[in-house]
C-alpha cells in the first residue's frame, strides 16, 4: 500500500485549481447584514464547505458500518485524529462555536442551529453536529436544532436548496457558503467554499489488516468519482474574520 493514500488518486485527474472555485467564492460582508432585531438571534451555520468539509465522512461511516455489520454512527474517537483535527472542520470553528456559547450564555443570542440542505433522515446532521460540540469540547446539544433539505421547497441550479430564513423566524443571522440561495439575502453572511482534503490512511488503523486491501479499493474508487481537492485551505482565516465582526454587533 502506499504511504499516503492519496496516491491513489489517478494521475490523470485534475485537482481543482483555485480559478475554478473562486467562482464561489463569497465574502462576507457586514455592511449589507440587516443587524436590526426584535428579538435576541438566532445563529444559523451551513454545514458542508462552511463549517468545514464533512462530505466524506457520509463514505467513511458507510465503510464503517459495512465492515463491523451494524446501523450505528462510528465513535467520535474513530474521526478524530486524522479527519476532525486534520483540516475537515474549518480553521477557527472552535473559536467561533466556543464564542457563540458565551454570547448565547450571556443571554445575547437565542439559539445556535445547522441550517443544511442535507437530508437528516438518518440522523446524519445530528451526528456531525454532536461531532461539532466534541471537538469544541462544549455541552450536547449546544447546537439544538437542525434545518435540513426537508425544510426547503427547490433547489438552486448548483443543486444546494433554497433557505428561506422565515421558516426559523425573523431574527436570524445565517453563515453560509452560498449566500445567493437565502432569502432574504441581508440576513446571510457569504463565507468561501472550504474543501480541505484529509488523507484517510489512519482510517485503516480501526480495521482487521485482512480489510484493508478492500477498503482501499472502496476509497480508489471514490476518489475516482469524486476526485478532491488537494488545495491547501489551512491557512484560511474566514471564521476568526466573522467572529471579530459578530463582536461588534454583540458588543
């Protein structure tokens, strides 16, 4: 096996370049934010390519479950040192989850809660939520509720739903790596797509070496239709920008 198993990756496939994602590319800006409440906020993070990038994780659990026959999520344990800690959560989110805590012990927000266009049928966003407050070493259900793609009635031509904000309430402020999907758009705050590869080579540790070779080919192939990328996003600083600006509305 090769040391690294992003080595699988075909040497024919592209990495995206960063012309091809500044396309979505969004900054925030505070200036357009409708700042004006009748009530204390509500705190809305989109998932995926926001708070970080967990699409993987869906493949990974999925390989999980196959091999140990059961239903059940995988511990947080079994993501942690290299996916969780590695680059899939966003730079400065337990900052920005830890400061969201205090406004909201403080009595300055209302609520903290995903706002996703993935289905949570299966419990999925609450375990990537319950994995959010571990690694931010803050109490379960911190982030109390969630809004998944079942809340929304279309979809925008790249496939994410609509969020229309009146389903949660009128005073809400959302971060969101597509802001041109959420109505009304001067209660959203637009973040850069993050899309941090995590080399999945510890994942194998948690396995029977007589698994291996099969879950390396289960990740050649995904890694053949769904080639990542390998663009470094450690150095991104989007979530230490907006808690500095959530500090002036709160202050």
């Amino acid at each position: 096996m090769p040391n690294k198993l992003n080595l699988l990756i075909p040497e024919d496939v592209d990495t995206l370049s960063f012309e091809m994602i500044i396309n979505y590319d969004q900054k925030y800006d505070f200036t357009t934010l409708n700042t004006t409440f009748k009530n204390k906020p509500i705190i809305c993070l989109d998932m995926d390519e926001t708070v970080g990038y967990v699409a993987p994780l869906s493949f990974y659990i999925n390989v999980w479950r196959n091999i140990n026959n059961t239903n059940e999520y995988p511990p947080y344990d079994i993501f942690k040192n290299w996916f969780f800690e590695k680059g899939a959560f966003r730079p400065y989110l337990k900052e920005l989850i830890i400061y969201l805590k205090k406004e909201l012990d403080k009595g300055n927000i209302n609520e903290i809660l995903i706002f996703t266009s993935v289905d949570n049928y299966n419990g999925y966003v609450d375990y990537v939520a319950r994995c959010i407050e571990k690694y931010c070493n803050i109490p379960e259900n911190t982030i109390s509720r969630i809004i998944d793609a079942s809340y929304s009635l279309e979809k925008s031509t790249c496939g994410a739903t609509i969020k229309e904000l009146s389903v949660i309430g009128e005073d809400v402020i959302l971060i969101d790596d597509k802001p041109w999907n959420v109505n009304p758009s001067n209660r959203v705050l637009g973040v850069p797509q993050y899309r941090q590869y995590c080399d999945p080579s510890d994942f194998l540790k948690f396995f029977n070496s007589k698994y291996h070779l099969s879950i390396e080919d289960a990740i050649s192939i995904d890694f053949n239709n769904y080639p990542p990328d390998l663009n470094d996003y450690s150095n991104d600083r989007t979530l230490l920008d907006i808690i500095e600006g959530l500090k002036i509305i709160f202050k």
